[in-house]
C-alpha cells in the first residue's frame, strides 16, 4: 500500500510540472518490482523504459530514487537528477532537494548548502514545513567545520562467528565480554523478520551464533534488545504480538529470565511501560532500576523519543518520564544505551547538528540534569544512519553495526577502541559463584549496599544449576555484599572501589552449613582506630546477623573480637573484647535475646593471617590501615 502511494504521489506531482505522458508499461512493471523490494529488477526495468524514451521523466526520477537510496551511487543518481532538471526546468523544486542530498554525500558540502537555499527560495517553499532542509543546512556547516577531525579508530569485524551475509546489528554483551547478543535480519526482504542471536567467546573469538534458547523468537519480529549486565535478564522488543493489554500490532517491550541456561517465557513488561503506541530499543541500568527506550508515543517533541523509566519501593516501574528537549527534538531520537555507570547515555538522533543522516551522540544524566549532547565524530558517524552503539563495562570498547566494504554482506558488527573523551566512566564487575563448602552451586539471594547511603544498589539471585552471578559496580565507592541460602550461614564480602578503575573480581563464595563450630567471617563491621564504637555502615551486615538469628531461633552464637599483635597484648584484648561487646549490644537492642550470645576478646592470639607481615596484620585487625577489623561469630549450639 505505500510503494503504491508514493507511486501516485509522485506521479501527480510530475504530471503537475509538465509531464503529460501516461505511465508506460515498463514504468508501471518497475513500480511493481519496487513495491516488492525487487531493486535490480526495477533498475532493469527502468534502464528499458529509459532507453525506449530518454524523456521518459518518470522513469529518470526513480532511477535516480533508487540509485540514492538503495544502491547509494549518488554520482549516477546525481546525473539523473540534473539531466531532468536540463530537460524540464520546471522540475527544479521537485529534484533540488535530492540534488542537494547527493552533494551532500559526494562531500560537496558547499554545494549542498547552496542547493537547499535555492529550493527554499522557490516561490511557494513555506518554511515551516520544511525544517528538515534548514537542518540539513545546519549540518553542513557542521560537517565543514569537523570534516578534518577524524578519531584515529581501526574497525574490528567480529569475524564468521558473528556476521554473515544477512543483517547483524543492536550488539548487546555480557559484563565479562564472554557472550554477545545481537538482532539477525535473514534477507533484506521486507516481509522477513528478525530473531536473537547469541555467540560466545572462546579462546578470543566469538564461536558460530545460534539462537537463543527458550520460547523468545517466533515467525514475527523479535529483536532490538538488551542483556542485563548480569546476563540473566533479556529485555527485547516483540512486533505483531497478541497481548492482554492493547489490541494493536505495534511494538511493544518483553522481559525474560535466564533460569538454569535456558530463557523462560517472556513476558510483556505491562501499561506502565506499553502503550497502543510503539515502543522498542530497550537499555536498563546495571542496578535494574532504570529503563531506557524509544518510543512514538503521544507527549514527546517529535517523531521518536527517548524516554526513562524508574522502579519503586515496590519494585515496579513507574510512569515513564520524556527525556526532555536537551535530548529529544522534533525529528527523531531513539537506539539509547545506559552505560552500567550509570549516568552515561548514548542514542541515535537525526535532529542534532551532525554528519548527515542520524548520528550518535553522547550525553550524561547528572541527577536531573542533562549534559549537551555530544556527537561521536567520524568515523563512528558518517552520512548515512547509524544503528546505535554498544560500550563495555571498562568503558575502553565501543561494538556497532556498519555496512564497510570489507563486510561480509551487509551490516556488520565491529568492535574498536573507544577514544578517551568518548569513554563512560569504568565500572568494575563481580564475577562469583555460590557453593557449600565441597563445591556443589547453591541457590542463594545476594544483595550489594552503598557503604556512604546505606542502601541496596542492586540484588542478585543464583540457581542450584551453577550458583553464578555477575553484578556490575559504579567505581568511586565501597559496597558491602552479603549472601544468604537456606540451610546455611550467610556471607559477606567488601568492595572497596572508591580510588579503583574499572576491573574484574571474582569470587568464589563458599557458604558453612548451619553446625555446631561453623563460623561466619563479618568484614562489614566498622570500627574508629583503637576504639569501640561501631561506625554507623556497620548497620547493614549487623542487620542481617539479626535476620539470621531471627529465622534460626535454634542457635547461639559467640561473637569474637580480633586484633593484630602491634602494641601490648593486654590492651589488644581488652579492645578486642570492648569491640565484641558493641556488636552484642547492637543484636540485643534489635530484639534478640541475650542468653542466645556471648562476646569473647582474642587480642592477636588467634590471627586471621600471619601477624608478621603489614598485609597480615592488616587482614587480622586492619584497623590501623584498612579501617576495617576481622571479627567471627562462631556457632556455639545448633539442636
């Protein structure tokens, strides 16, 4: 239905400018082959109509149409344009727009902005109605200014495993790199759809893609996600789909969970976030509280835009919020990506100033303020669409989809590394896996709490399968990490990320099972030096000690305080002692009764490590380097 209008649009429109011939057999077969995406085809056809008539105008202008659009030959399609132009002056305001655009892709910028200014002195041009030519005069002053600044990038083909002669695009990867998802267009056809590949790295190279597993793709078009950091939630974008909520065959955004390595039935994400609108391109932040996605839905400032949603005490999204005119415009904006940083968005746009087409830009949210957006330069950007851009954990690597000679067919994903002053800041990652002690993976509940606030950043789960878990963490401060499973003690780990770059840490958390003598290290009790007053970030690890003894009313515990072996020893123990006290006082007033513990100083006489070394001491008492004090809770009873 629309190749068939734009047909008699403009059709009407070059009979308008003095073309009285009817529209010979040949046109009209072309116009066919067009409208089922039969490019060659219609060029043949064409070339035959063309040559049966040279004043076939018809036929001319959508030889030059097709030679811009699809075959991006904008010198042959340029000599189209003005041999009509030469034949028929008359039709100068209906080709000058897209000999301007093919100046503009032939580097002729100069040219270009001379062109549009002649179209919109036509008389009848409203200006108004044609922002889009004053825009593209914009960007070609822009491109002048910046044409001889170009990022010194060497794009990467992530190689067989990855691309193919299809369509790979929306590149969305695990924390740790080791998995890449990405969208897979099988043909350029119009009628085929897209599913969600996923390839995994071994030995440095990404192995054959498949599809994802579980119930996610269909005969319909299933793509435009992303990959929670963790790697087990997938948020995609599902078209033509039957759905409780809007009886529609728009867009709308899914959610799936990865349980025991195979993703479950996914889910619509519900009215909060789709409407009878189309809404696509989902990036959700490294805590899962914050949802980034593109949408047409009524309230923006123009076509598509980005938009945010945030989660509740309750654990729900609320009402999406527009991302506001330093971002959105009155074209369009969407494909946005949430750093894991947490304040670093990257998205799509083609009504900012930039190098034609849409460019991706580069902005920051700093509390409810948004940055000016930045364009990323060539050759990221370049004349034609971009398709969006994926950055990695450290912040050191961008992925994105580019069609370049060198390809293996059409759009490919590439990988490069990302200059500095395009870079987010580094996040760091916790790579771990639950077990009990001989080594079998425990189904736990994890959660990491901001030392400074107090509060939870994110929470995680592991499955009995394989007891991993993977948790981004925004570098510049401390977190506490505890992790509890039925059956067995909890446990805590620090982070100390405030003066760190981006890293990897992994973990290995081995949980005690809930015995007589089973002890539980706390390295989140927080003491000034030689003092024993318990510093208010202790709260959270103390808190779940009183969770533990509330849901294990069978057990008594032994709190022992611990010290290096600098100093006298008696003063050591009478510290140590003075310390254990504070945490008993801390359970008591919290409601557990006092006959349930008991509080043992051990000065140095039992060292977590060697006291010998600085680094020993430290790990053993720490106070005095690290600010932070070894303590036990030794299981006294279990019945």
């Amino acid at each position: 239905m629309k190749s068939v209008f734009i047909f008699i649009a403009l059709t009407c429109a070059l009979f308008t400018f003095g073309q009285n011939k009817k529209p010979s057999p040949l046109f009209q077969k072309a116009m066919s082959e067009k409208g089922l995406n039969h490019i060659d085809a219609a060029l043949d056809l064409l070339n035959q109509a063309i040559a049966a008539d040279s004043d076939d105008l018809l036929a001319r202008f959508q030889r030059g149409i097709l030679l811009e659009e699809f075959k991006k030959d904008y010198k042959a399609a340029l000599e189209e344009f003005n041999i009509i132009k030469e034949k028929n002056d008359t039709f100068s305001l209906l080709v000058r727009r897209h000999i301007a655009d093919c100046f503009f892709r032939l580097q002729n910028y100069q040219a270009a902005y001379q062109m549009y200014q002649a179209y919109l002195d036509q008389p009848g041009v409203i200006l108004s109605k044609n922002k889009d030519i004053t825009l593209k005069m914009i960007n070609c002053k822009f491109v002048e200014a910046n044409i001889n600044f170009k990022k010194n990038i060497q794009l990467v083909n992530l190689g067989d495993g990855v691309n193919t002669e299809a369509m790979e695009y929306f590149p969305s990867l695990s924390a740790d790199e080791t998995q890449i998802y990405f969208t897979r267009k099988k043909d350029n056809s119009l009628t085929t759809d897209e599913d969600i590949y996923v390839s995994n790295l071994i030995d440095n190279k990404y192995q054959t893609a498949i599809p994802v597993n579980g119930p996610i793709n269909t005969d319909e078009n299933e793509g435009a996600h992303t990959i929670a950091p963790g790697g087990k939630f997938l948020l995609f974008t599902a078209c033509n789909r039957k759905n409780e909520f809007y009886n529609t065959n728009s867009c709308d955004l899914y959610i799936s969970k990865l349980n025991q390595n195979t993703w479950g039935k996914p889910n619509n994400m519900g009215t909060a976030i789709n409407t009878s609108a189309w809404e696509s391109q989902p990036s959700i932040s490294a805590d899962s509280k914050t949802l980034f996605f593109a949408s047409n839905r009524p309230g923006g400032y123009g076509g598509l835009d980005i938009w945010y949603t945030k989660m509740n005490d309750k654990g729900q999204f609320e009402e999406p919020v527009n991302a506001g005119p330093m971002v959105n415009t009155a074209w369009d904006e969407d494909k946005p990506f949430l750093h894991p940083d947490g304040q670093t968005i990257y998205f799509v746009s083609n009504g900012h100033a930039g190098f034609g087409g849409k460019d991706i830009y580069k902005t920051k949210l700093i509390g409810s303020i948004w940055l000016t957006p930045y364009n990323l330069g060539q050759p990221i950007n370049s004349p034609d669409d971009e398709n969006g851009i994926f950055v990695n954990a450290f912040g050191n690597k961008g992925f994105i989809s580019a069609v370049r000679p060198e390809g293996k067919g059409n759009s490919d994903i590439y990988m490069f590394e990302l200059p500095q002053d395009i870079q987010p800041t580094p996040v760091s990652y916790v790579k771990g896996k639950v077990t009990n002690l001989i080594g079998k993976p425990q189904a736990s509940i994890g959660k990491f709490i901001d030392l400074s606030s107090q509060e939870v950043y994110t929470s995680f789960n592991t499955d009995s399968s394989t007891g991993e878990f993977m948790v981004c963490l925004p570098v510049g401060k401390d977190y506490s990490m505890n992790i509890t499973s039925k059956g067995h003690l909890f446990y805590s780990e620090i982070y100390k990320l405030k003066n760190e770059l981006g890293k990897a840490l992994p973990l290995h958390a081995k949980l005690s099972p809930i015995e007589k003598g089973s002890k539980i290290e706390l390295k989140n009790v927080f003491f000034e030096t030689n003092l024993f007053n318990i510093q208010p970030e202790s709260s959270a690890e103390l808190n779940e000690v009183v969770k533990f003894m509330q849901n294990n009313p069978q057990v008594s515990l032994e709190i022992g305080g611990h010290t290096d072996n600098v100093g006298k020893e008696s003063d050591n123990k009478m510290l140590s002692e003075n310390r254990a006290k504070s945490v008993l006082n801390f359970i008591v007033k919290a409601g557990i009764d006092e006959t349930r513990l008991r509080a043992m100083g051990y000065g140095s006489s039992k060292p977590i490590e060697s006291n010998k070394e600085a680094e020993g001491r430290a790990k053993t008492e720490g106070q005095k380097l690290l600010f932070f004090n070894c303590r036990f809770l030794n299981l006294l009873f279990y019945q």
